[in-house]
C-alpha cells in the first residue's frame, strides 16, 4: 500500500564542489538559519489545561506544553484520524543539473571597486527613529535601497534583505546588525555570461551560511527563464544554476519562494503552467531532487473523494513550506497536510476544519490556515480563523493552531477583541521563534486591552500569550502585510515596512 525511497541529492562535478567539501564536512547538517533548534525547549515545565493552578498562575507562565500534552488535547481527533489512510510515495530524482553557470566576486561583477556603493560596507549608521514605549522599545532601521525580499536570518545573526540601490537602481544585499543597527550594503551581478538578471526576492539559507536567490534570467531580446543565484557572504562569489524538474518546465516558471529546512536543505516553490505548485528541494551543491506522486492505491480508491484527493496532489497548491525535525517540510492543502522527507517520501495526511480548544476542550472551526515551523520538533502550528462551531461567521477570529503528526489540530489561543481581519490570515503572516512561539501582527485593540493601532500578538505552545502594542515612530499608517516577522536571538521581532520608506526595517523589543 506504500512505496519509499531514499534519494540523496545528486551531486555534479566539478572544482567548485571539491572545494566546498574541503572547506565543509558533508554530514554536517547544521540547525538551518533563523529555525533556531530545541534551545530553550528541554526542562521546561508541562502547564496544566485547567484546572485550580491556573487560577493563581497567568498565562504567560503557562509556557509551552510538551507535545505528547497537546497529542492528549487533540485525543479525540486522533481517535477519528486512526482510520484515515495516510499514503506514502516516493521521489523519483533527476539527473544532476550541469554544473555551475558562471562563479565570479560580486564585486567584480557589478564593475565596481572598493570605493563603489556596492563594496560592501560595515557602517554605523544607527536606527532612523526610536520609540520607548510601555510594552516596547521600537527602533525604524533604514538602509540604502529599495527592499524587495526579506528579511531572513543568517547564520551570522544579521538580517539579509534583497534591495535595489536607490541611487543606481544595481541589485544588491544589505545585512543589517540587529544589535547595533549597522547596515553593510553587498553588490549583486545584474548580468552573467551575457544574460541580464532579475532578482524576484525569494531568498533562503543552507546549512554552510550560502545565501540561495531566486532570478530570472534571459539574453538579449529573449524570453527569460527562472534561475537560482548562489551568494557566499564570505567570499561575495556568485554562482548560478538553471532551474530542473517542474520547475524549469516552462518559460513562465521561477522561483516564486524559497524555504530552508532543518538540515540546511534549500527547498523551491515555482508556479506551475496550471497555476497550482511545483516544488523541488536543492542540495548546497546545486544538485535538485524532484518529488513525484507514485499512487499505487488508485485502482482501490477508483471514485473515492480520497482517491481525487490523491491523483490531483502533484497539482494542487500546496501553499508555503514549513520545516519540521530532521528536514522534513509540512504543506497544507484544501483537504489536508503533506509532509515531504528529506530521504525522500511524501505523505499526505487528510484533514477537515475541526479543532479543540485546548483549555475547554471545545470543539470549533479553523479555516484559512497557514502553518509555521521552526525545525526543533516533528510537529508544525499555524495561524488561522477560528470560530466555536456552528458559531456565526461574525464571531471568528484570528487563532494559533498546533498541528500533530495525524493531522489533529488544536486551537492554543485566539486574538482578544476582533481585529477586523479574521477569515484572512495572509493579512498578517505569522513568524515563529526558537522556541516555538507564534507572532504576529493585530490591528486594533486587543479587546481593550492596548490601545487602538497594533500589536503583536505571541501564543506559546501551552496556550499563553503576550500583547505588545507599539506605534512606528515617524509613521502613522499602520504596518502592512509584507512577509512574516523574523524573531532575533536577542527576543526582538523584525518586519519590512513600505510605509516608513522603501528600504525600512522594524524593530519591536518587548520589555516583558
């Protein structure tokens, strides 16, 4: 009934390759950048649901439930998941793609010297406003250019943003300290081996700190094709490679996002012709694994809503991936999780909208779901709209979700008041912490609770939230939905925003 495969990433030939395996140890699968690892997971104490302590304990210490905790707050739809077939396929792997396009110095590549806006520059310019506010300290970070991807977190802490340079309108990167707020700005080529570049802004890390790009690329009066940019920080050399797999099958295919999974695996989501996704995962070497659906169950599930489900999943869209442990990446479809090794094997589970409440242990709704992970655990959670069932459409609200291996969910906490934008999550993407912690941002008032404007809103894995209510200096409009918050080693919370100006970074620092 199930069929998997071990597929290692292919590796192609060349200088390029025998280098990076001096310079690295192959089986280091280092925790992914910004995925934080099980720090700050160990030794933690289990809260209780209910019961006589939470009258005397608040929330907030209420800190993050093991998860066989939550596994019993969702007993009763793993009870009802037990019958649902789980199918397992397998990858079938391209052959290696050919080797590296071009390697140059980025600098060498934008034709300019040391002394030119794209060298890269390890200034001290601090933070264009600063707020002391009572729950924050917010700080509006300015660089030299025109953000169009990011932030994401490196492995050497900074915040790497794709922009353009206001002055010059080059491609470049910009790394911002988010401790001292200094900005260096790190040229990238607008055109290789005579073809012109165009960067989407799709960015992500592997395990050895390479910074992967998504571009298209095209010669002359040519019609362009999706690429990948390899960006080594150390060294500033660039490397591309063509697309593979469902991803290069088209002229109309680029890479529309980029995920890192806990073993530093690269993973690329490009829009296929029939406007659902094509994922493929890339090795650090730029070797693609391309995963395919192998149903060996349709002649049994001939005419079942299971066997559709199935035969139409290497279409369907299959919205962002998110990391779990041991490099597996989660997906969510209309009807359910698909969960997609590393190794090799694809499973998807089906799943419908019920969740329990964890504390009441009430059933509701959850719709509209969006999942975040972090690496540190097998499980993932998810921003989404939840509502009592058969409640009114009205009395939804934005919620925090946990999701468990067989596709049970429960609701950890919904937003206090309403925030005028339940049934829309895309609103407010949320972003997750080392920990575990979902954020994201809320409009409104937090049922009176913070002042009207926005706030963050934190859910850790037990149930307990946090409300940080914060204004944007020098702004009064509010923060738009750009991409998720990036969560800093140092507790800070990160996002791009547009109206502060076009290359503007906001930092909120909790005080509590």
């Amino acid at each position: 009934m199930s069929s998997s495969a071990d597929v290692p990433d292919s590796v192609p030939p060349g200088p390029e390759v025998g280098q990076e395996r001096d310079q690295e140890d192959p089986d280091d699968l280092g925790g992914a950048e910004g995925l934080g690892g099980a720090e700050g997971l160990g030794g933690t104490q289990a809260a209780h649901p209910g019961g006589s302590e939470d009258d005397t304990v608040s929330p907030r210490t209420r800190r993050r439930l093991v998860r066989n905790v939550i596994a019993l707050a969702v007993a009763a739809l793993a009870v009802a998941a037990a019958a649902v077939v789980s199918v397992i396929v397998a990858f079938t792997s391209n052959s290696a793609p050919s080797p590296a396009k071009s390697a140059v110095s980025a600098s060498a590549a934008s034709g300019e010297g040391a002394t030119g806006e794209g060298a890269a520059r390890g200034g001290t310019a601090g933070p264009a406003a600063l707020a002391n506010e009572v729950a924050a300290t917010v700080a509006v970070v300015k660089t030299s250019g025109s953000i169009s991807g990011g932030p994401v977190l490196g492995r050497d802490g900074r915040l790497w943003l794709v922009e353009a340079s206001k002055s010059t309108g080059q491609p470049m990167l910009a790394a911002v300290n988010p401790v001292s707020y200094a900005v260096s700005t790190h040229p990238l080529p607008a055109s290789l081996d005579g073809l012109s570049l165009r960067y989407t802004g799709a960015e992500a890390f592997d395990n050895v700190g390479q910074l992967w790009l998504g571009a298209t690329a095209a010669p002359a009066a040519a019609q362009p094709a999706g690429v990948l940019v390899r960006y080594t920080p150390a060294t500033g050399a660039v490397t591309w490679y063509s697309l593979a797999g469902t991803c290069g099958s088209g002229p109309a295919a680029q890479p529309a996002r980029l995920f890192t999974a806990s073993d530093g695996g690269v993973w690329v989501e490009c829009p296929a012709d029939s406007g659902a996704t094509a994922i493929v995962r890339l090795s650090r070497y730029g070797a693609f694994t391309q995963p395919n659906i192998v149903n060996y169950l349709n002649r049994a599930l001939q005419g079942t809503s299971l066997w559709d489900e199935i035969a139409d999943l290497s279409q369907a869209k299959i919205g962002p991936l998110v990391p779990a442990l041991a490099g597996t990446m989660w997906g969510v479809t209309a009807n359910g999780f698909i969960q997609i090794t590393a190794a090799g094997a694809e499973t998807f589970t089906p799943s419908d909208s019920y969740a329990v409440e964890l504390e009441t242990q009430a059933w509701t709704t959850v719709r509209s779901l969006q999942l975040v992970g972090n690496g540190a655990t097998d499980s993932v959670e998810g921003l989404g709209e939840c509502r009592p069932e058969r409640a009114p459409a009205a009395q939804a609200k934005e919620c925090a979700v946990a999701v468990n291996l067989v596709g049970g969910k429960a609701m950890l906490a919904a937003v206090p008041g309403d925030d005028g934008h339940a049934g829309n999550p895309a609103v407010h993407p949320a972003g997750i912490d080392a920990s575990g912690d979902v954020w994201f941002i809320v409009d409104g008032t937090a049922g009176g609770e913070a002042p009207q404007g926005q706030y963050f809103f934190e859910v850790d894995s037990g149930g307990g939230t946090r409300t940080i209510p914060f204004s944007v200096p020098g702004d009064a409009l509010p923060i738009p939905a750009v991409q998720a918050p990036v969560i800093t080693a140092n507790g800070a919370v990160w996002t791009a925003d547009p109206e502060s100006g076009p290359g503007a970074l906001v930092e909120v620092m909790p005080k509590n």
